[in-house]
C-alpha cells in the first residue's frame, strides 16, 4: 500500500484529517507520556507550572476526542516515582493541580461516564490529593464509556516489584500454585488490569524514552515520538498520531506481509 509522508498531512484540516481515519482500525487503548510543560512555559518566560496548568487542557481535549472516536481506554503519566526528585516548590503546586483537577472536573468525568483510576503509589501523595483520588474513583466506578487511568507516583519497576510480592503471597498461602504461574496469571497482579496492553504510546517533547512507564505492558505496543510539547498536543496532532498508528503493520513477531522475491 502507498503511504503518504506525513508532511503531506500538514495542510489538512481537523475534519479533512478525521475523514483519513480508518474507523475499523483505531487502538483500543493509547496511553500517554505527557511530556514538555515546563519548556513549554520556559519558552514564554513563564513560570513552570503554567506549563503543567496549560497541559491539563490538553488532557481535557485527549478524554473528549477518545469518546468521539470510540477509544475505550486512555492511561496517561501525571507524575512518575522519580518526579519525586523535582523541588518540592514544583512538587508542591502539581499536587494542588492535581486536587484542583479531581474536585472541579469530577462531575464533567461522571457526565462523559469516564471511570478513572489511579496506578502507581498512591500512598506517597498527599492526604488531600488521595482523599480526591479515591473520591474521583469512587463517584466513576460504576462507568464504563471509557477507562481513564492516572499514573501518579507511578513507577513500571515498582509495580513489577509490587506483583511479584503479591504473587508469592498467594503462593506462600496457596492460592498460586508456583508452576501455574504464566503471563497472563501474572499480569492480573499488575496494577492495570484488566485494560488490555496498550496498542499505541505517545511521548510528547522530543524525548525518545520510556522513563519507566508500562513496562511489561508496552512489549508490543506502537511507540510514537513526536516533538510537539504536551501544552500544544491538541486535537489535529492526536488525529496525526491515529493516522500514523494506522500506517504501521503490526507484525507481533510473525510474518504477514508477502514481499515477493
Ligand atoms: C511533564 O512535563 C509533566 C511532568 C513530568 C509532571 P515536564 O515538567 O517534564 O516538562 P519538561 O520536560 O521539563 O519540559
Ligand atoms: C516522564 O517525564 C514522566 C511524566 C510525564 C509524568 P519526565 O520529564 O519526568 O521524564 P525524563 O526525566 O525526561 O525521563
Ligand atoms: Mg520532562
């Protein structure tokens, strides 16, 4: 099949782009390395966090293009282990975005019919910014139009680490049998299950790493690396990522294309 260079796919408009998507073939689940707020905002001489504020736009933007489309599940990276390194003044205001988020946008979740949850070790956010995360989990549990789910204090080693403690729980009180122990049985220990594997990851800002995101769950998943800041991700640069993910021949290991010799 020709391909055409995404430079071609500049010039088209939102609508012109969403027409190109192939319906049939969209991800159904895309998770998100959001990446790029403080350059974003160092770029205007501003401070950091009107960085991390502008991107929650783009967050809000990414959740309501995934209803249109029909993409079931969207797990995006808010704040990883090691962001626990930053200065606590930043620190400080991401949590408070954080709450800010949860409180004001719950009900706009709920009306979407948005279950969120959060990964990662929750236990190391602030008393208030859990007490919202479990509300916000509470409120949505019983939705299903889409799975939103928040890494926060998120780490992919960790949770490895996390299942494996957990696995041989079971084993030592013999629930597991150790030589039943396969992929499947333990992902169910991974803190994103039951969301089937990620089909398509995008990392925003220029970064080409995984910075310890998803690990286990990202083994086959479709990498896009785009330069755009997560700030100015917005609505034509997703649709650019779709039409991209659609390009690509998912091969899983096997043979599929017939390339004549
Ligand atoms: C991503 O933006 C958001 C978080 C990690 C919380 P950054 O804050 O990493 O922005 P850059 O990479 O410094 O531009
Ligand atoms: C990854 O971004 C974490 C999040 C987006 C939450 P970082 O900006 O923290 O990653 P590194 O330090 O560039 O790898
Ligand atoms: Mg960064």
């Amino acid at each position: 099949m020709a391909q055409t260079p995404s430079s071609s796919l500049d010039h088209l408009s939102e609508s012109e782009l969403t027409a190109r998507l192939d319906q049939e073939v969209l991800p159904k689940h895309v998770a998100v390395i959001m990446d790029g707020n403080g350059r974003w905002a160092e770029l205007r001489g501003l401070p950091r966090i009107a960085g991390h504020r502008e991107g929650i736009n783009s967050v809000r933007e990414m959740i309501a293009q995934c209803l249109e489309l029909g993409i079931r599940a969207l797990t995006i990276y808010a704040f990883s282990q090691e962001n626990w390194n930053r200065p606590s003044q930043e620190i400080n205001a991401l949590m408070g975005l954080l709450e800010h988020y949860l409180s004001t946008e719950r009900d706009k979740l709920i009306e979407q019919q948005v279950r969120f949850r959060a990964v990662g070790r929750l236990e190391l956010l602030p008393e208030s910014a859990q007490h919202w995360v479990r509300t916000t989990e509470k409120e949505t549990a019983h939705l299903d139009k889409m799975a939103l789910t928040v890494a926060l204090s998120y780490g992919g080693r960790a949770e490895i680490v996390d299942a494996v403690k957990g696995l041989l729980r079971d084993a030592a009180s013999g629930t597991v049998q150790p030589d039943r122990i396969d992929e499947a049985l333990f992902d169910r220990y991974l803190s994103t299950h039951p969301l089937p594997d990620p089909d398509l990851l995008i990392r925003t800002s220029g970064e080409t790493r995984i910075s310890n995101f998803l690990l286990w769950q990202l083994a086959y998943t479709e990498l896009y690396f785009t330069p755009t800041l997560w700030p100015d991700f917005r609505r034509r640069e997703f649709l650019l990522a779709l039409i991209e993910y659609q390009r690509r021949e998912r091969r899983f290991g096997r043979v599929l294309s017939t390339v004549s010799s």
